[in-house]
C-alpha cells in the first residue's frame, strides 16, 4: 500500500489528506495530521473522497476516452486524441479567422489547479488575443475580489485560520458554515470551547445550523445586508465606538460614507432588515467593542445584486474600528471552491491578468505581455460568466471551451444558457465524468484526470498554498487539465499569426514549469511568491503567501503595519448606499426563493451523487417553506408544488422547516434535471433549480444574484 499528501477536492478550507493506495486503486483515505488546514479532521465528503473515486470509475460516469458527437442529439462516438485536438484547433483557428478572436471564448473552474489556470489565460489572452476567459468562480467569489480591491487595494484575505483562537467576536455573515465548510466550523467550535466568552453574531435570513448555534442571530431581510451593516456603522459613529485615530492615520473616504450612513438610523434598519432595535445595538456594541471581532463570510453577501457594496460594507465595519491585521481581527472571506484563489492569483478571469494584475490598467497589461513574450494584452474587456452565455446565445461568440464545470446545470437562467450551447457552432467540454448536464451539448469531449491523479496546487481561503499529488495513474485515456490545455494550444500555434511571439508560448514539459512561470509573475506584486517552490512545498508543507526570494516563511497576516497595496497606503471606505434587491417580491411572486448547500453533497453532485451514503442526509429534494405559508397553500410535507419565476418551473415536494420565515422559500442547489424537472416559460424542459434563478448581477463584479429570486409556489 502507499500512501500519498495531497488536498481535498471539494471546498476552500483546503484540507490535507492522505491517499491510501495499490496499484491503479485508492483503497482509502484520511485526513492529514500535518496539514495546518485540517490537523488530521475530515468532513463527510472529504473523508468519502476515495468511495466517489471509486464509485465513479464502477459505475461508469467517468469520461475516460475523447468522444465526438457528428449530430447533435446524437449519443458521441470515440475518436483518437489527435484527431480531437486537431479538429478543434482547426475551428478556432477558422472561428478567429472568420469572426476575430472575440467570437471563442473559455468557460473555466475554480475546481482547477493553478497550474491549469495558467495555462488557459495564457492561451486566451496571450496566444489568442481575446480575453473571453471566465469562470464559474463567477458565481463564487467575484464580489469578494471587487470588495477587497476596492477597499484594501489589492484581492488578499487579510486573516488566517489561527485568528479564531485570538478572536472575541466572530461576525459570521451570508454563510452556513456548519454545512459548506464543515472544519471550519469544528474550529469555530474548538475556540468557542476555550473562549466561552467568545460571542459569535450570524447574520442570515435562515436559521441553519450555524445560526442556531449563535448568541445573536440576525435574520434579516433577504438582500439587506448593506443596510445592516451601515446601520451598525451608524451606531459606533454615534456612541464614538470608531477608532478614529485609526481612520486619520490609515484611511481615505470616511466623510464620504458618513453622508450615507446619515440615512441609516435604527429605526429605518430595523424595518428594512426586519429585525430588533436591541438586536442592532447589540450587534454594533459587540463588533465594536469585543477587542478582536472576525468577520466570516461566504456567498450571502458574494451572490447578490449589490455583492460588491455588501463586502465593502462589512470591511468598511473593520477599517473604522481598526479590526484588522491583528490576531483575532479583520475581514475574512470563506473560498467556496478548493481553488478560487489559485484562478485569481493567475488571472483567470475576464477582468484579471496574471499576478493580481487588471486588465483595465495599461502598465499592468505591458507587464504580462512582456512576461509572455507577445506583443501585446488585449484590452477590450472579456465577458463574464453570465454575459458569456448571453453573447453565445446572440451568436456573437461562436466556439466555446467548457473545462471542468457544468454550466448546463449551475449558472442561473438555464434557458439561456441552453440556447447558448445549442447555437454555438462548436462546443468543446473538457471533463472527468461524463455524465453532467453540459456534455449533452458538447461537439467535443475531452476526457480528463480528476482528484487522485492530477498534479499541480491550489491555495485555500487563507492564501495557503498546498500540492496536489496523483495516488493513481491516470485511468484510460484521461489527460491532466493543463496537458490538454497545452497541446491545443500548441496545435493553435501552428494555425494562427504567432502574435509577436519568437517561440512557442507554451515550452512546459510539466505542471511545475508552469507553476514556476507563474511564480515569476508574481515578483513585486501584493502575492510575490518568488521565495518558494514546489521543493519547499514537499519538505517544509504548505504555505502561504506572500512569500518573497530570501523569506523562509509567508505571512499569516495582512495590513499589520496599517499600511496598504494602494497609491497612497491608505485603505479607503466605499461609499455604500442601500439597493434593494434585483427582483422584489410581488403579488404576483411573493416568495423570496434562495438556494444553498447541502452537508453532504458538492455542486452538480457529479463526485458525490454516485455514492448513496451521501443521500443518507438528504435524501432527495423540496422546497422549504414556513410552516404558515404551508397552511395558507393548503399544503402538507410531500405535497407536490409548481415553484414558478419569471424565467421557468420547476416541480418539488414541498417540506416545513422552522430554518425560513413565512415569506422564503429555500431549495439546495445541488439536484440537477434528472431529480428536479422544470419547463422554461417557452416551454422547453429544464431541470434543477437554476431554470428559475435570476440571472442578474452585480454591477461591479458580475456576480449573479443567486441568492434571492422572487417565485410563486402552488400546489401541483
Ligand atoms: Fe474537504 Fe472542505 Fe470537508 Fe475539508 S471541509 S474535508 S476541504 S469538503
């Protein structure tokens, strides 16, 4: 048996494992002792992980050899590799020709390494010329980079996991951390044990598990976090609870936002959150003046209409009273993704360049290109998730390469995005099961390594950098993400004018030659890792950045000298006026309908739907509604309904929960067409809740408002 460190697949907390394995089998796992992540702990479905592994090549939902289909709606038939890379090759050599480098576009994953990240933006954006690379950490974390960049100046989580020891407040917002990120959460409760005084705030429209758990639970309004926040914010400034000092010294823009906050008595954030005066009071006296408050937060604020304003308010909370960079202090997002962080650190986004750079800033733009050895970095902004689907759907963009996501299944308004995979003339969907929604409309599939083969890091919610190691050989034809990546690309090469470049773009031999690019465009910037290397990550374990040449640790702080990666050194409050949300509940619509993890299961349920003990949980899907709104619609648990949105239908059980006020509905993401059917409002079948969600975004990060969409509920 041998045994191999490598990292859990599934959520940003980043735990370490250990694989056990013989020959081509993983045989068994546990968590790694080692791992500051994790210390040896494992969640239900990180510590299944070898089960799924194993379960998924049994029963057959691998994608295990190239697949082409000749007809759409047609089964794929297998074709060599070659010839798959060559045929799409030739179409987006013939798609730019044709159409210039804005009709193909990538649509990627936070699930990948950082080293096929890399890949893929250098790809598009170096080899190309187009920058239509996005993610779907879109739907994931883009409000949290736009918050922090536009209040810290830079995409860099200021805290760490050790702060939870050092914290007396734990300011818990838009996250149900009990269930999507389970260790996490025994570590909360590991410090609650040593801290009894410790007072832990949840604010969120459900009672979960985590705000069951509260000394103080607000459940607001669905949407009204801004108006929360600055109405705290309003309290301090009027019982003198800022730290003032700290606001002259180290921040620009407070008289701005006092202008806003005028507005946000108790009174009028009482009634717009629908909560207690008290309960305010007692959340600003306990932030304020707890000597060290952590904010946790996740995609209640990320997922939203005003996700941006949501995240720039609660850092504005830390900024005036001087929470931040110690321990036990400061602003904390909660990665969704094992790997959002290693996309943004590369730039694998529309609006990013490699090493925290911005594709809007023309300097920025001058670096990488030089990095790459091309002429230049297009400037015209890429799309984003959402508007990616929308120009497909228009014909604008006409090839489409999926990799290792499931859009068919996870962005909002799945009519949309349906007719965007049916009129793109080629769709390429690069995969390791065959059995996601996205493949039925994919010209092309690509079949892909997945957890226990692949190789290559990601870094964790706490800038941790970790290795991911294969147990296993990599079954059938299956390729790892970044080979595949890279052998298009140097297929494309010989097709395409070679953009200033004297040689091949692509030289990488393996992951690491990648990953040693990247750390190279790191040198300077706010997430410089120049000091480390695949060797130091072997013998010394993960590590966090920023780690610069000649340092012999990263840092597990940010800002604890009050200074920050902006021109001036001054961090700067956002001015944060209250929005509503985007689609208010009406007569018509008058369920606030919001989605959510499951304990057990992982997205699209593409891993963990193939083993029945995770549906031991639950174990199939409804909607939950208050019980009175379950009288009012004469309904009791089982009874089919209708869930209707302005977009589509779907039919579920409904289910009476005591975790939702008598106006929400809430339903788990995760079940997909072949549990959940639905009908678009023109009639074409859909499935899952997404062929209701609402597709609208943020204006500054483009992430789609999930988390609230008004519906009608009736009985089927
Ligand atoms: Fe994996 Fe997240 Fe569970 Fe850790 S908490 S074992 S990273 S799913």
């Amino acid at each position: 048996m041998t045994e191999t460190r490598s990292t859990c697949p599934y959520c940003g907390v980043g735990c370490g494992v250990v694989i056990e394995s013989t020959g081509d089998q993983i045989t068994g796992m546990r968590g790694d002792p080692d791992h500051p992540a994790n210390f040896g702990r494992l969640c239900t479905k990180g510590s299944t992980l070898h089960l799924t592994a194993t379960a998924a090549i049994t029963r057959q939902t691998r994608l295990l050899q190239p697949m082409q289909r000749l007809q759409r709606g047609q089964p794929p038939q297998p074709v060599a590799w070659d010839t798959a890379l060559d045929l799409a090759a030739g179409k987006f050599a013939q798609v730019v020709r044709d159409h210039g480098p804005d009709a193909v576009a990538f649509y990627i994953s936070g699930q990948l390494l950082t080293e096929d990240y890399y890949v893929f933006n250098k790809l598009a954006k170096g080899l190309i010329g187009t920058n239509n690379v996005d993610t779907n950490s879109r739907l994931c974390m883009s409000s949290a980079v736009a918050g922090y960049k536009r209040t810290l100046g830079a995409d860099a989580p200021p805290a760490c996991y050790d702060d939870l020891n050092h914290a007396q407040c734990l300011f818990i917002a838009g996250s149900n951390t009990a269930w999507a990120h389970p260790i996490l959460f025994r570590r909360i409760e590991d410090a609650r044990a040593a801290n009894p005084r410790m007072k832990v705030i949840v604010v969120d429209p459900r009672r979960t598990d985590t705000a069951g758990t509260a000394d103080l639970h607000l459940a607001i309004q669905p949407g009204t976090d801004v108006m929360l926040f600055n109405g705290m914010l309003h309290i301090m400034l009027l019982e003198g609870w800022t730290q003032r000092q700290y606001i002259h010294e180290h921040t620009n823009g407070f008289d701005e936002l006092k202008a806003t906050l005028r507005d946000c008595t108790p009174d009028r954030v009482a009634e717009v959150c629908g909560i207690g005066r008290e309960e305010l009071f007692t959340a600003a006296r306990w932030f304020a003046n707890s000597g060290a408050t952590l904010s946790l937060y996740c995609q209640g604020l990320n997922q939203s209409s005003a996700g941006t304003d949501k995240n720039a308010a609660l850092i504005n909370l830390h900024l005036a009273t001087a929470q931040i960079g110690q321990p036990g202090m400061g602003p904390f997002s909660l990665t969704g993704q094992p790997n959002a962080m290693g996309g943004r650190e590369v730039g694998g986004m529309a609006n990013l360049l490699s090493g925290h750079r911005d594709l809007a800033n023309a300097a920025h733009r001058a670096e990488v290109a030089a990095l790459w050895g091309v002429a230049d970095v297009p400037s015209k902004p890429g799309k984003t998730a959402v508007d990616m689907f929308q120009a497909a759907a228009d014909g604008e963009i006409k090839a489409l390469w999926i990799a290792c996501t499931n859009p068919a299944q996870s962005l909002p308004d799945q009519a949309l995005v349906r007719r965007a995979l049916e009129r793109a003339e080629l769709v390429i969907v690069q995969e390791a099961f065959s059995t996601t929604a996205t493949c039925d409309y994919a010209d092309l599939l690509l079949p892909a390594t997945t957890w226990g083969e692949k190789i290559g890091t990601v870094t964790n919610s706490e800038r941790r950098i970790s290795r991911v190691r294969p147990a296993v050989a990599a079954p059938g034809e299956t390729r790892h993400d970044w080979s595949i990546a890279v052998d298009f690309a140097r297929r494309l090469e010989a097709l395409m004018p070679a953009r200033g470049a004297a040689a091949s773009l692509f030289p990488y031999p393996d992951a690491e030659s990648i990953w040693n690019e990247h750390r190279e465009s790191t040198r300077g910037r706010d997430l410089d890792i120049t000091g480390l290397s695949y060797a130091m990550l072997d013998e010394k374990g993960p590590q966090q950045w920023p780690l610069r040449e000649g340092e012999a640790t990263g840092q597990a702080r940010l800002y604890a000298d009050g200074v920050f990666p902006t021109a001036d050194g001054r961090a700067r409050f956002a001015d944060t006026p209250y929005r509503g949300v985007a689609e208010p509940r009406d007569a018509r619509y008058p369920f606030a309908l919001t989605t959510g993890r499951l304990r057990d299961h992982w997205h699209g349920m593409s891993r963990t739907g193939t083993l029945g003990r995770l549906f031991g949980h639950v174990a199939e899907p409804a909607v939950q509604l208050h019980a009175q709104a379950m009288a009012r619609l004469q309904l009791k648990d089982g009874d089919l309904v209708h869930l209707t949105s302005r977009r589509g239908s779907i039919m579920l059980p409904a289910q009476t929960s005591t975790e939702v006020a008598p106006t929400q509905a809430f339903v788990a993401m995760h079940w997909g067409e072949e549990y959940l059917s639905g009908v678009s409002t023109s009639g074409k079948r859909l499935g899952g809740i997404n062929a209701v969600t609402n597709p609208a975004y943020c204006p500054v990060s483009k992430q789609p408002e999930l988390k609230h969409t008004a519906v009608k509920i009736l009985k089927a």
